[in-house]
C-alpha cells in the first residue's frame, strides 16, 4: 500500500482538479490573508505573524507519522498535521500517532476522511466526509479540530457553507513543496525552503504555510529535519497554523456536537 501508486493517483487527482479550485490570489499582494467568507467559513491563505513559519503535512496518519514526530520533538518545534481517516492508512490504525502529535501540542486538522474533491459532491457527501474522521478524532483524542484543509484546496460556495456551519477554518498554504510531484527528488522540495529563508527580508513579512505531504518519506524524514534546522538557524518560529495566525490553542478543537440532520 505504501506505493508510489497512490501517490501518483493522488498526484494525478491534484493536478486534476487543480484546474476546478478557487483560485489562489498571490498572497504577497493580497493583504488579506486571513479571510472571512460568504457562509461563516474563514479561509487562511498565510500566517498573519510575521517571523513564524507553519509547516503543514497532509495525508497522514501513516508509517512515517512517528518518525516525524520524533525528528519535530528533539528539535521542539510545533507543526500541523491535516489527518484524513483512510487514504494512505486507517486512522483507527494509527491512532497512537493520532493521540502522539495530540498530546505533544502539535496542531491537529482535518483533511477529510478520505480525500475527494468536496466541490463534486453533493452537500450531503461533504458533510459525511467531515462527521466520519469527527467522529474518528473524538473517538481517539476526545475532541475534534476546527481547522481543516481542503483536498487538493478545492473550494467552492456550497463547501464554504457547509464548513462555516461546521465552524471551520480552511487553510489553503502560501508555499507548495511539490513534494507530489516529485517524491523521491529531496533538493526540488527542499529548494523551496531554501529559497524562501535565505532571503532575510521574508522574516519581517507575515510568515508563511507551507504545503508538503508526511507520507512521502524523503518530506517527513528527510527534507522535514533540514528545512527545521535552516528555519530556526536563520531566526524564524517554527509553529503550528493557529499560532502563525496569533488563535489561542483553545480554539483548534471543540468538542460541540453540530447537527447535520438538514442533509439526510
Ligand atoms: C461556533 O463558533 C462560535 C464562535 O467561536 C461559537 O460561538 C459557537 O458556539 C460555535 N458553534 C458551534 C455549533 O460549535
Ligand atoms: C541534490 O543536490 C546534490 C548537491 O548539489 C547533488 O549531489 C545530488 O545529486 C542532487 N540530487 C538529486 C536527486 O538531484
Ligand atoms: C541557502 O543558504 C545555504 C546556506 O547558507 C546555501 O548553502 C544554499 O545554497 C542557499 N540556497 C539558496 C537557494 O539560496
Ligand atoms: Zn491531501
């Protein structure tokens, strides 16, 4: 199963739907990062807090989860995960990692149960694919995450009501790793870091989400230890979403129960 298979299906479903997503304003331009939508739903493109970096992996949970846990506690810096219940693993499968990335103060999000393009289901779907990995986090941390990631960053109106009703916050990235696109190549992902914290007027800048993916190997265990190390040597705070965004810990997970009884 940890196949390049479905990492080129997912690769391949990417670039896909790609085509179908919101488009993705320049966030250097765009002075809103942080945007309230139509609906209730907030979408972060970008930390608002300058000198902070979020570094975000999707997909997971998966056989690099605790590795990638360990290389982000001798290092004692925070990240996100955006968890889906069953694309690459089980969540039930890998539910110690679940409860470890929890207990350890990471930022745990969700990515959906199991990675469709939300804009092309029916409203009724999209909320199943929120209420099965909620119900999975409570099951396993006793609560469940507030900040999502879209798949693919696929958005459209009736996806930014049904996650504003849901009390959601989207969170898009300002950085791609392409990690997607090129797995096994460590410098193309790791380029990406190098040339955002080499430039020392970005750590005055409200600082940046970057997207890369935990089950990919060389991302969690090799290109994640060094893009740490050359952020925190260059002066940066390397944090989870809410923190770059200045949201108090206490507002990533609720444990309110919202009705979803209008889409059955
Ligand atoms: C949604 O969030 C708002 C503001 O944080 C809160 O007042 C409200 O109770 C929440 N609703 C649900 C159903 O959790
Ligand atoms: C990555 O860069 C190093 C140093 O420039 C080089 O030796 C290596 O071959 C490169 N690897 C790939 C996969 O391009
Ligand atoms: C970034 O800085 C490191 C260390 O100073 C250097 O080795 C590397 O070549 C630089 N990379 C880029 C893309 O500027
Ligand atoms: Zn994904």
């Amino acid at each position: 199963m940890p196949s390049f298979f479905r990492l080129a299906t997912i690769a391949a479903l990417f670039t896909a739907t790609l085509v179908s997503a919101v488009p993705i304003s320049d966030p250097n331009s765009n002075p809103s990062f942080l945007q309230k939508r139509a609906g209730g739903a907030t979408v972060v493109y970008r930390c608002t807090i300058p000198g902070t970096i979020a570094i975000t992996f999707d997909d997971g949970p998966f056989i690099y989860t605790n590795g990638l846990l360990d290389i982000l506690r001798s290092r004692n810096v925070k990240a996100t995960f955006f968890f889906n219940g069953n694309t690459y693993g089980r969540i039930e499968d890998f539910a110690a990692s679940v409860k470890s990335a929890y207990e350890d103060g990471h930022q745990v999000a969700s990515h959906t149960w199991d990675h469709k393009d939300l804009t092309t289901l029916s409203p009724g779907e999209a909320v199943e694919e929120l209420t099965k990995l909620e119900d999975a986090f409570r099951g396993i941390i006793g609560v469940r995450p507030t900040y999502m990631r879209p798949p693919f960053g696929s958005l459209n109106q009736p996806v930014l009501d049904i996650l504003g009703q849901r009390n959601y916050t989207a969170v898009v990235w300002s950085q791609d790793t392409q990690d997607w696109a090129h797995p096994d190549d460590f410098n193309a992902s790791y380029q990406v870091y190098e040339q955002l914290l080499n430039n020392t007027e970005n750590l005055g800048q409200p600082g940046h989400i970057v997207l890369q993916h935990e089950v990919n190997q060389v991302t969690a265990l090799q290109i994640a230890p060094m893009a740490i190390d050359l952020a925190l040597v260059r002066g940066y705070k390397v944090v989870t979403v809410g923190e770059c965004l200045g949201d108090p810990k206490n507002n990533w997970y609720t444990t309110s129960v919202i009705d979803s009884t209008i889409y059955d």
